[in-house]
C-alpha cells in the first residue's frame, strides 16, 4: 500500500468504508430485521466512531499542520475554527438547498415534487455520506496509510449500521428487500467521490492541509449533531444509544492511537 499514491489510497479506502454499507445492509435480504432499540444502539455506535475520527484524526492533526506553518499561537488555532464552520455550513447549505427527503422527518430543502421519492431518499444519503468519503481522502492525502487506515476502519464500521437503518427504512416504504438493498448499497458509492477530491485538494496543495482536516471534520460533525444523535433520541433509547456513542468513541481513539 506504501507504494500507491495518496489519492489512489484515498480512492481505495474510502471505496472500503462505503462498501460496508452494503454490507450492513445484508440482513433484510434475509428478513432478519433489529429492533427499533438495537438500530439505536448502532446508530449511536456509529455517532461515537465519527465524533472521535472528527477530533482525534481531523481535528487535533488540522492544528499540528497548522502550527508547523505559523509560529502566532493564535494563528492555528483560528485556522482551525474556521474551517470547521466552514464544513459545518457547507453541509448545511447543501441540507437546505437539495430537495431530500428523511426518513422520520420528511421532505427538507426546496420543492422537490418532481423527483421520484426514492431520489430524495438517495440526495439525503448522499449529503450524510460525502463528508465521511472527504474525510477519508483527506487523511490518505495527509499523513498517508497511518493517517487515512484508521479513519477508512472506523468509518467503515459506522456505515454498517447506517446501511441497515437505510434499507429497513427503505422496506416501511413498501419497497422490496432486494430494492431497499440495492439502494443502502449505492448510497455508500458516493464516498469514494469525496476521498479523491479529499486526497487531491491535500496532495496537491500542502497549505491546505489544516483547512482540509478541520473542513472534513466540521462536516462530520453538523452530521452528527442534526442527523444521528436526533434520530437515535426519537424513539426513547437514548440510553442504549448513548452506550452505543461511548463504545464507538473508544474504539476509534484506539484505532487512532493503535493505527496511526
């Protein structure tokens, strides 16, 4: 893997982590469906893997870069804030300017009444999933395997559940289960999208690497805070999903450290 190229390892590592997707959706294909508190629980679990990927492998990395090119103590540190909301609003842009559709809350964004309802299931996926892809690519692009390895596992492991919740809401919707399989499974196939242009932005412009990191990380977290946590909170389990963040947020420290 050394010898690969960082986008080429961005590509293929995020590729990786959005095909788990597919994989955490195999259980509706034999009608083998959690419960609605169990789906919480790995929801929660995936929450916890991106809420420590966003700091220990984004963001704390984003002001070691930062303050290797700027001796102000302030100047990192401002970097860093910044682009941060700046990935925070730019998921949220998207969030109110793509017509999508949620699962539990509905139709979001400008009128989509044109578009098939299973395209507007697809946009909000798509708008969930980019960040974690860019993510990925950033860290393949930055610091190479000991730097994206971890953040392709972790990832990986938190779209698994996220594959599930997406087909099992994909059946409530009366399509079949080898349809709502189908779907879970191309919604991780806009990851690698984001790792290629994460990777590309980071290989070929070494200045941008503290906005990079801290941009994906924002990203991930306006995710985290308006899409996961929410959807875990709905239905009453916020215990078994705040276990699921904390087993989450453990295991990705120990990757990280372990990993990178």
């Amino acid at each position: 893997m050394e010898s690969l190229s960082p986008i080429m390892l961005g590509f293929l590592g995020s590729l990786a982590a959005g095909s788990l997707t597919a994989v955490g959706a195999i259980p509706v294909l034999f009608g083998r469906i959690p419960s609605r508190a169990t789906r919480d629980l790995s929801l929660g679990f995936a929450a916890g893997v991106m809420l420590a990927a966003s700091f220990f492998s984004l963001i704390i990395p984003a002001l070691d870069a930062a303050e290797m090119r700027y001796q102000n103590a302030a100047a990192p540190a401002a970097i860093v804030c910044v682009a941060i909301l700046l990935g925070m609003g730019a998921v949220a842009l998207m969030n109110e300017k793509l017509p999508h559709e949620h699962f539990s809350s509905g139709r979001e964004g400008p009128e989509g009444a044109s578009l098939r309802r299973v395209w507007l299931f697809i946009i909000a996926i798509t708008i969930h999933n980019f960040p974690e892809g860019l993510a990925v690519g950033v860290g393949f692009g930055a610091e190479g395997v000991s730097g994206g390895l971890p953040l392709a596992i972790g990832i990986g492991l938190q779209n698994a559940p996220e594959g599930l919740a997406v087909a099992v809401s994909l059946l409530g919707e009366g399509y079949s289960k080898f349809r709502a399989w189908g779907i879970a499974a191309l919604t991780g196939m806009v990851e690698p999208i984001g790792g290629v242009l994460g990777a590309g932005i980071i290989t070929f412009s070494q200045p941008l690497l503290p906005w990079g990191l801290a941009f994906a990380a924002g990203a991930m977290l306006y995710v985290i805070s308006h899409e996961i946590i929410p959807e875990t909170h709905r239905s009453g389990h916020q215990n078994k999903a705040t276990l699921g963040l904390a087993v989450g947020l453990v295991l990705m420290l120990f990757l990280d450290v372990w990993l990178g």
